[in-house]
C-alpha cells in the first residue's frame, strides 16, 4: 500500500491488522516469535521492554512484557501522583496503563484506549492477571477519544501519535479531555531538526514504506511540527526532549516481530532511501505539554476595590463606622478597612 493513497480510514485498517497479528502472537505463545520466545526488547534495546526498569517488569504479567512495542517508558517521565487520573492513547497490551494505576493508587484511575480487538483483549487479559481493579480498557479511536471533556489529569502515550493519520485531531482530543492545569506525557518517534551538512528531506520512499509506517518510523512528525500542532491544540509550555538518537539497525529491528512474516532479523523492516543518515534523524523523544489553567477572573477586583475605599464593613457600608469597632462591627480586623 502506497501512503499517499490512503484514506485515513485504510491507515487504520493497516495499523489495526499489523497490531492485531502483534497481539495474537503473544497471546498464542506467550511470547513473541522469534528463537522461541525472545522478545522485541531483547532482539533490538531501542523498543519496548528495554526502555523499563527491571524493577518495573518483575511487577507485571510476562505477556504485557512481551507485548510492549513502545519507543519509551511515559509513566516514568510523567511524574505520577496518588489520586490522578490518567489515559494512555494507543494502550496495546497495557504496560503502562498497568504501571500508571500503581503510580496513582487506589484513589486513582487508568484508562487504556485502543482501536484493536486483539489488543484489548490482551490487555484485560494482563489486567487480570495483575489483579487491578482500577483500569478501564476503551475501544476506540485516539482521533476521537470516548471520555467526557474536562475528566483527565495526565495523558500519556507509548509509540502511537505517530500512527495516526490525523495527529491534529489527536491532540485535540487530547486537550479536550484534560483537565485545566492537566499535562501530555508522551513517549514517540520524532524527527528531530536537521543540524547544518544532514539530510534534510525524509526521501518520500521511506515517508510512504507501509512497513515503516506501521512500524512507528515513516509517520513520525517532524519536532517543529509537533510544536506548532501542540500550540494550535490550545497546549503550552511544550517541550521535546530527545531521549535516543536511533541508528540504521534500530529502524531495521523496528517492531520486527509484529509484520505477518515475523521476520525477526535485524534489517527486517527496511526501504529504498534507509541509510544511516536518514535514519539518524529519527529519534525516541519524549514530549510534554500543559493545557493552562483559566486565567484568574479579574472583574471581580474594581468591585473589591470599591469595598476598600468604601472602608465597607459587611451590610454596613459606612466609611469611618466600622473602623471604630472592629470587633463588633466585622467580627474580624481583616474584613474591615
Ligand atoms: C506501537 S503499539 C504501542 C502499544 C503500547 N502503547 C505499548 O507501548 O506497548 C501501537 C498501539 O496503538 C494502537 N493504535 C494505533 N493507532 C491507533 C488509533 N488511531 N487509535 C487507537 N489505537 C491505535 C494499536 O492498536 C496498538 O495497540
């Protein structure tokens, strides 16, 4: 399939099929394909499970392990808290919705949205197995994300923004369903500026590789663009931080053992154009914003003004009157003049 002659549609069919084959192959073999069960993580150290702490797999099911297929490890960058509720867009196989709902606690809530049948079966199944009561998997589309406007303290993602055929809708929707004062705390493949004497065109050949697409590489945004789309979501205080700058052999062992072939061998996934010094524009980065806070409503100040130089004092609004005697008067010296 040619990208440039896609719907948005026909993306997320592709994208679904490919994460759909992912899912299946943990959840036959509870493991992923190759040499009979290593993972991704183990094949390439740029992907998935590499990017966690020990600390954090020992605490998990193997199969959200082995079903990890991000590019970094957002719960860890978003500085959880006791209470907050988070939503991780693109969930997979749940790793981090499973290790955001122990970062929030039992006052706090994670929920995981996928638009994959497969997945989201995969990942209630981790959920069981981790014995958590505070996580909700959603089927949907991260275009259009099926939560109220206004009900999400942090959203994170793990290697999927770039999937998307619509990152504008994205991040709107992601805006929408923050709270004020809410935060994005996203792990994802981003093109990173060109310094002077790179490559500076990603060639069209790997921009339009379905494989690469659906691998999380030719979808990714350049960071100037992420910026602007950021800002024009309503999002301040953006940041991008480059966390792994990937060379040729990363973007070959990309999510090699979610392609129907499973071809697990580095190189598997590659396109004329790939050279190492394309490659080395893609980067793992981790991207953060704020949806503001409502500024504080000033039209209450000329009133509270007036009250001053009113010297008023509860209904008795008699400049002099109460200052006489505070006590009786206003009860309290601060609500006087
Ligand atoms: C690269 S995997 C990452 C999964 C997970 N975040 C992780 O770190 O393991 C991408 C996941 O996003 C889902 N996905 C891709 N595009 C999506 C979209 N537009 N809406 C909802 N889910 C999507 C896929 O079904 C898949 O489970």
């Amino acid at each position: 399939m040619d990208m440039t002659k896609t719907t948005d549609s026909a993306i997320h069919d592709t994208v679904r099929e490919h994460y759909a084959n992912a899912a299946r192959q943990v959840a036959t073999n509870a493991a992923a394909c190759c040499d009979g069960g290593a993972s991704t993580a183990l094949i390439n150290d740029a992907w998935g499970a590499a990017m966690y702490q020990t600390s954090d797999l020992t605490v998990l099911p193997d199969t959200a392990v082995l079903a990890s297929l991000g590019c970094g490890n957002p719960t860890a960058l978003a500085q959880l808290h006791p209470g907050e509720v988070v939503l991780d867009l693109g969930s997979g196989g749940g790793i981090d919705v499973l290790l955001s709902a122990k970062r929030v606690g039992p006052t706090g809530f994670a929920y995981g949205l996928d638009m994959t049948d497969d997945m989201l079966a995969l990942a209630n199944e981790n959920k069981a197995k981790a014995g958590t009561t505070n996580v909700v998997f959603l089927k949907g589309q991260i275009e259009a994300v099926p939560l109220p406007a206004n009900t999400v303290d942090v959203v994170i993602s793990n290697c999927v923004v770039n999937l998307s055929p619509d990152k504008d809708a994205v991040l709107r929707e992601a805006y929408r369903v923050l709270k004020p004062g809410g935060r994005v705390a996203i792990s994802d493949v981003v093109v990173r500026d060109a310094e002077p004497g790179e490559v500076r065109e990603i060639p069209d050949t790997v921009r339009h590789d379905v494989g690469l697409w659906s691998g999380c590489v030719a979808g990714a945004l350049e960071a100037h663009d992420y910026r602007t789309k950021l800002a024009a979501a309503g999002f301040a205080e953006i940041e991008i931080v480059e966390v792994k700058r990937y060379s040729l052999d990363d973007i070959t062992a990309t999510d090699c053992c979610s392609g129907s072939d499973c071809g697990c061998a580095p190189g598997a996934m590659t396109a004329e154009g790939l050279t190492e010094a394309v490659a080395s524009r893609f980067t793992s980065a981790f991207v953060r914003a704020t949806k503001s806070s409502p500024a504080p409503i000033l039209t209450s100040l000329p009133m509270m003004a007036t009250a001053i130089s009113a010297c008023s004092c509860g209904a008795s609004p008699v400049a002099g009157e109460c200052c006489d005697d505070k006590a009786t008067c206003c009860g309290e010296e601060s609500a006087c003049c």
